[in-house]
C-alpha cells in the first residue's frame, strides 16, 4: 500500500491539538511518524525539547533531519530495539498505529523505552465516526478511501472503548482519554436522541490517549 499519493498536508500537518496533551517537563521525546518535522518544530518552539523521530517516507526524513535531533528513516518496528532504554519522556503516535501490522507489540517494546515519569501519547482514528458508522450500518458499505477514517493504509480500525481497552492491557496507566476533532455536523446530535445519548462518542473523529507506566 503506497503513501506516495497522499493529500497536501498529510506529511506536515502541524497537529495543534496534540500539543496540548504534551507534558510541559518532556525534556526528550520520539514522534513516531514525524512526517517532515513540522510538529517536532511546533514542541521545540515550546519547550526546546531534545526530539528524535522515526519516518517511513525517505523524502519526508530528509526535511525532518534539518529539524529533529535525531531521525531514523523506515518502518518504525525495526529501531524500537535500538532506541536507549527509560529514555523518553514523551513518545508521539499521532495518527501512526492504525497503520501498523501489530500495533499492540510496538505499545508493548517501546513501554521500556519511556523515563520513570514518560507518557506515550497517540491520536488514533474512530471507526465509529459518525460518517463511516452509517455507511456501514445503513449502507452496508466498509469501503477504503485515500484518506480519513477509512484511509486504505489503516491495517487497525478502533473505537473508543478498544483504544482504552489496548493500553490497559498491555499494562499502561490510562491518564486521559478524550475525542479530539469533532464534526461541526448536527447529526450525531439527531442519531442520539433515540439513543438517549448513549453513543455520543460518535461525533469525534478521532480519540487521544495519554498512557504511561504503572
């Protein structure tokens, strides 16, 4: 599955809403899928932080490398094992373990990666969006599309309750869980009135977790 025909803005989306879950200590932190550096610039600009980066794009890296301290460039699976241990006091998967093969692995490795205090903090789309759950319920549609909820890269789909769920787990400490990017739509609002309001998760697009160690 190729990334080479991905829309403008998807290697360099700057993710203001991610900054705000980053602990402002983190003094050495690993994005994971760091694009061509655009949101490791963004922390730098906030609290000057040490930042390496793992990119799967080579054309991405190369811009990242003028940004980061340190990138690595392929499959993120392949350096975890290289990376110091109780390093990190922050480790960024914004919108990256969706894609992976066995996203419960990597959480699993890169736990030991973290310092006493580290979080890992990611972004992971909802299959139970609103616009994905009707086609799936009403139009009985699961179709791929190049980008979005249904991006035909995602090898994961999750939702809420199986984000939580993966990181308790596998061990973590949940420490925030929230939606993030929610639809300016009114019809999740109209689908939960004969719900009573018991699937308001599907307004987000996506869910962002804070996680680190028991």
């Amino acid at each position: 599955m190729s990334y080479k025909n991905k829309p403008d803005g998807y290697f360099n989306n700057p993710r203001n809403e991610m900054l705000s879950f980053l602990p402002l200590d983190a003094k050495k932190i690993l994005d994971v899928g760091c694009g061509n550096g655009t949101f490791a610039k963004a922390i730098k600009e906030i609290n000057n932080a040490e930042i390496w980066g793992i990119e799967l794009m080579a054309d991405e890296a190369i811009e990242a490398k003028t940004i980061l301290d340190k990138t690595f460039v392929g499959p993120c699976e392949d350096y975890i094992d290289d990376l110091p241990e109780g390093y990190f006091d922050a480790i960024y998967f914004n919108d990256v373990l969706e894609h992976l093969v066995d996203p419960y692995t990597v959480l699993q490795k890169i736990k030991s990666k973290l310092s006493p205090q580290g979080v890992v903090i990611s972004s992971i789309p909802n299959i139970r969006y609103h616009s994905a759950l009707v086609k799936l319920l009403f139009n009985k549609d699961f179709e791929y599309t190049d980008h979005g909820v249904m991006d035909k890269t995602h090898l994961r789909f999750f939702t809420k309750k199986s984000i939580y769920n993966m990181y308790t787990n596998l061990g973590y400490d949940v420490k925030k869980h929230v939606g993030i990017n929610p639809t300016k739509s009114i019809k999740p609002f109209l689908y939960n009135i004969p719900l009573l309001f018991t699937a308001t998760d599907i307004k987000y697009l996506q869910f962002a977790t804070v996680a680190g160690i028991k």
